[in-house]
C-alpha cells in the first residue's frame, strides 16, 4: 500500500515540475498523440534519450489535470511516465546504487527500455539470475558476450534476427563489461558467476524452463537454427 503511495506521489511531482519547466520554456503547443508514437518509435529503435525526450514534451502538454485529456492522449502520458522512471533508475545506476536496490532498478529500466521484447539487453558485469528472463512456452538463447570479442560482434545481428523471425524464440544477451573496463571483462561479476573463460557463450532453455543446451551444444543447435532461417 505504501508502495502505490509512493509511486502516486512520484507521478504527480513527475507531472507538475516538468509541465512547469515546459510553461517557464514557454515551448509551443504539442500534439500528445504525434509525439507519442515518436517516443514509441524512438523506444523500439533503442534509443532512450529521444524516448525520454519526447515522454518529457508529452507530459509537459499534458499539465497536471487530465480531466480533458482522451483516452488516446492519457495512454501516452502513462507511457511517458514509464519512460521517465525508467530513465530516472539509470540515473540512479550511473550515481552508484549498488546492491537489491540496483538489481530492481536494472530490471525495471529494461522492462521499460528494451527496444524488443524478443531482444533484451541485460547485466553490465553484474549479476543476472537468468530465470528470471524466462517466458513460458517459449524458447529462450541466452547469448554471453562483450563489445570488445570481435566474434559476437559478428555473430550478435544473426542471432537477434533469428529472435526477430521465430515466434517461439526469445533472446537474453548478457553483457559481461563492466562499464569502466576496456577490453573484456573476464573478472565482471556475472564472467564469475557463469565461470566463463570464452565467448560468445551460448545457453538454450526449452519452453518448460529447462535448460537444454549450453556452450558447444548450445551454439551447434543454434547455427542449425540459423541455416534454417537462411535455407
């Protein structure tokens, strides 16, 4: 219950200091509609400062009372207020929250950010329970990599067209770089976690949650799925 408290009180600040920055701006008047569908457009193409940008527009026409608002135009100033707290918990990721707090915001964020809901972006070094990413009935590629091992740079796109193709697959990507380490990160949090010593490392979980592939196994299954894909 205080929770939702919490989160009303939240919304409603949310709400008041940006429609308030925007008057003092004295920006011009803002379709709602059209710069909603740029924030869902922006979302979907994973770029969060253009969502976040146009989430703030969003809420800034939309004031503080939504009494005359339609139902189209209180469906985007939601979204822009998920948009908003997400962005809000990367701040506070970058500021240093470490521990439970950081796990439930990195979760929250990606929820909210993740440019697919077939592709999800996690970890950053950190710790992952990767359980907690699975979707009964479908089949999940977990796929460890880093920006620095030149194979996953090349695999990677294959892999997230494969997820965009397949209704019954979704893809985990794990990002095993901590973000201030250049070169990658063997010694990251979830790198031990995983106790990897080589990647790109594949796992395969089936529909009903079970693991069914890893490493070798995991990838060979994986390339037969891609053959599939461009035969």
């Amino acid at each position: 219950m205080r929770s939702r408290l919490f989160l009303a009180v939240v919304i409603a600040v949310l709400t008041t200091l940006t429609a308030a920055a925007f008057a003092q701006e004295g920006v011009a008047a803002v379709d709602i509609a059209n710069e909603g569908q740029a924030m869902a457009q922006a979302a979907e193409e994973g770029n969060a400062e253009q969502a976040v940008f146009h989430a703030r527009r969003i809420l800034g026409a939309a004031g503080a009372d939504f009494a005359t608002c339609s139902a189209e135009e209180l469906y985007w100033i939601g979204s822009a207020h998920m948009y908003l707290m997400a962005n809000a918990y990367d701040m506070a990721l970058e500021a240093g929250l470490q521990g439970e707090m950081a796990d439930t915001a990195r979760k929250r964020s990606q929820n909210v950010l993740s440019p697919s809901e077939d592709l999800r972006v996690v970890s950053q070094g950190e710790r992952v329970e990767l359980t907690d990413y699975l979707v009964p009935g479908q089949t999940m590629i977990v796929d460890f990599y880093s920006e620095y091992c030149p194979p996953c740079v090349q695999i990677g796109p294959y892999i997230e067209r494969l997820a965009e193709q397949r209704d019954d697959i979704i893809l985990l990507k794990v990002d095993i770089n901590r973000p201030d380490v250049q070169g990658i990160d063997w010694e990251s949090p979830v790198a031990r976690q995983y106790s990897l010593s080589g990647i790109p490392f594949f796992m395969v979980y089936g529909p009903d949650g079970e693991l069914q592939a890893q490493g070798t196994q995991a990838r060979e299954m994986i390339f037969g799925w891609l053959d599939e894909m461009e035969g």
